[in-house]
C-alpha cells in the first residue's frame, strides 16, 4: 500500500515535468504542505498588487563570469534589489564570449521567495532564476523545492545555452507585457510572490512583482511563465553546486536503524553545516530521519501522515563553532542514525530532512549549501 502511496507521488511530480516541458501552466494556489494525499504541487508567488512596472535604483553588480579560456565577461553595472546572483561561475563551467554578433546584451532574473525571513537574507520558499545573453548561461539557485518534493537537490545549477535560446527568450520577455501597466489583483495573495527584473544596458533595470494568485496578471505573461518553467525544470540537469540528499537502512547494534548521506552531485566543491551539529530549534533547523506508519489508503481517500524525528547519532562532542563539511564532486557524506524500534506488522515511510538556513553562502570561496532538502521517501514493509 505505501509503495503505491509513493508511486503516485512520483507520477504527479512526473506529470507536473510534463506539463513544464510542453508549456502548460500549473493551476494558481495549488501550493501547501505534505499533509493530505501526499504531494500537491504548486508555484506560489505572495505580494503587493502589481502596477506599472518601474526602474530600480543602480547599483554595482560583480558577477565574476569567464569562458573555458579565462577571460572575463564584464559586470552589469548596475542590478535591482535581490537581483542577479552574485556566486561567480565555476571555471568548469562552459561559458561565452562577449561581444558576440546579433546577441542581445541583457539579464533576466526571476526571483521567487515568501513566507518566512530566516536567516541569510533567506525566505523559507527562495529561489532564483536567471538569464545573462553575456555568458549565454541559464542559473538557477535553489533553496527549496516550491512544493517540498522528496529527492529534489538543491544548491546552485548553470546551464549554457545557444545563441538562438540567447535571442529566444529575449524576445518572449519583451513583446510580453510583463514590464507593462498591469491590472491591479483581484483576491486574495498567495504565499509567495516572484520579482522581475530586466537588464537591458544602458537602461536602468526594469521590475515587476506579480502574486501566484493573481490569475488574471499570470495569464497575460503565459509565455515567459512557460519559458520560465521549462528552464527551470531543464536547470536540475547541470548541477554546478548541488547536494541531493539520501537514505538506507542499515543494522545497528542497539537495533534497526539508517545511513543518511549528502552527496555533491555538482563540478565544483562546496561545503554545509554537519547534520549531526545541528540542533533541531525549529522546522529550519534540524537534521532528522523522519518516519511515518502508513495506515493503508482507500482510493480517492486522503489521509494524514504523523511524522515522528529519529535523530542522528550525535557526534563524540559537540564544539561551540560550527562544524563545516566540505565535498569535492562526487563525493559523498554519511552518518547513521540512532536505534529505531517499529511495530512488527506495521508498513511505514522515510525520509531524511535537512534544514540550515543560517551562514554566509561562501565560506573562504567555497559555496555553502543552505535551505531545505529531503531525500526520496523509502517504503518500509512490515
């Protein structure tokens, strides 16, 4: 039964890519939590109505972008608030030259963030997308799966793309009417919100603030929605720095238990705070295996999961500073969780949830991984 339970879960998040690949648009307000039937999928987007869109005011942008040979591109000179992001591109990632003949010279960012400030400047939904026709690169830094799918990676993603995508979607932005005098919202916001921005040197930037439900404005900018939704789902494929999280079940010599892991999927190294240092405060911080006794479900039958928090065996001692671990690519991290007792006859759910929204994102040069992640839910049979 709980196998079935997460197969569906599997096939409405591959139906969701499907829908992303073809163009087609999730319904608005759609987004909650795992609660009921497992996974519900949405984009929320929470905030001021929109109105005429309007310039920012300039700042300095350094975003230390180079080609395989090493010469840089140059910096934007000027960015909107939380706009392009400022990690330098890995050396190991491909990039172009500029100039180069009949591509435009812009950088769209979309950047979708609600609910909670924490820490870092973080909200606890954040994610930013961007477009730069400079090193004709696609980047997309993720914080948090929007709709909490389990064996989502999170971390930093750097696609580069051709020419022709360059001038593509400079033209889809453009002849839409995002930048334009939108109509105000009618209903009630959403959770989160996405602000865009468009930079189109020597103009000063351009933004616009739309609410996930906002139909009416959502509609009107349908085609960016559907470019940036499919580049989106297209960024998860070239990881730069990236953590994908995950769990087995191993036997301890108190009883049952779990290996949970980290493992860089990405090119380039990066660093996150030891799972076993943290200190679960709150649903944003803490490190975890949690485990759910499934109950059996009905078709058509929506049912609630009581997750209970299976800690992690702790370290030897526990130092007042954080405890940093720092993963090349391809490498992997693991830690065993502590004794786990079941109920014979009993079918349960797992997974392992990371949480750490605190630290600066480089630590002496090295990206630090920072929001939340869970691995892929594992099925327990009695």
């Amino acid at each position: 039964m709980a196998e079935a339970f997460v197969e569906q879960e599997r096939a409405t998040v591959s139906l969701r890519n499907q829908e992303t690949s073809r163009g087609h648009l999730p319904r608005a307000g759609l987004r909650k939590p795992f609660r009921r039937c497992g996974l519900l999928l949405a984009l929320g987007l929470v905030g001021p109505a929109p109105g005429e869109a309007r310039p920012l005011s300039a700042k300095t942008l350094s975003a230390a972008h180079q080609d395989p040979a090493g010469q840089p591109a140059p910096a934007y000179s000027s960015a909107g608030v939380r706009a392009m992001i400022a990690i330098p591109v890995s050396p190991k990632v491909s990039t172009s030259t500029w100039p180069r003949p009949g591509v435009p010279d812009y950088a769209f960012v979309a950047h979708a963030y609600g609910d909670q400030l924490l820490g870092g400047g973080l909200h606890e939904y954040d994610w930013t997308l961007q477009v730069e026709s400079r090193s004709a690169l696609v980047s997309l830094e993720y914080f948090r799966s929007d709709a909490d799918i389990s064996g989502t990676p999170i971390g930093l993603f750097r696609t580069h793309i051709d020419d022709q995508a360059v001038r593509d979607f400079h033209t889809v932005v453009t002849t839409s009417k995002l930048f334009g005098r939108l109509a105000s919202m009618a209903g009630h916001p959403r959770f989160t919100q996405t602000k865009y921005t468009l930079i189109e040197p020597p103009n000063e930037p351009s933004q616009q603030i739309i609410d996930d439900g906002d139909e009416l404005n959502n509609a009107v900018i349908a085609p960016v929605l559907r470019k940036r939704r499919a580049m989106l789902s297209e960024s998860f494929a070239h990881p730069e720095r990236a953590v994908l999280l995950g769990l087995e079940r191993t036997h301890l010599p108190e009883g049952e238990g779990f290996v949970v892991s980290m493992k860089n999927i990405g090119v380039d190294t990066i660093c996150f705070t030891d799972p076993r240092w943290i200190i679960a405060t709150d649903p944003f911080h803490l490190s975890v295996v949690m485990i759910a006794e499934f109950p059996g479900q009905k078709p058509g039958e929506s049912i609630t999961l009581d997750w209970k928090n299976l800690p992690l065996a702790p370290l030897p001692s526990r130092p007042a500073q954080e405890v940093l671990v720092t993963l090349a690519p391809g490498a992997t991290w693991q830690a065993k969780s502590m004794a786990w007792k079941r109920t014979p006859g009993k079918e349960y759910l797992a997974q392992f949830r990371w949480a750490n929204y605190a630290g600066d994102p480089l630590v002496n040069g090295v990206y630090r991984i920072r929001g939340r992640a869970d691995s892929p839910r594992m099925v327990i049979e009695p």
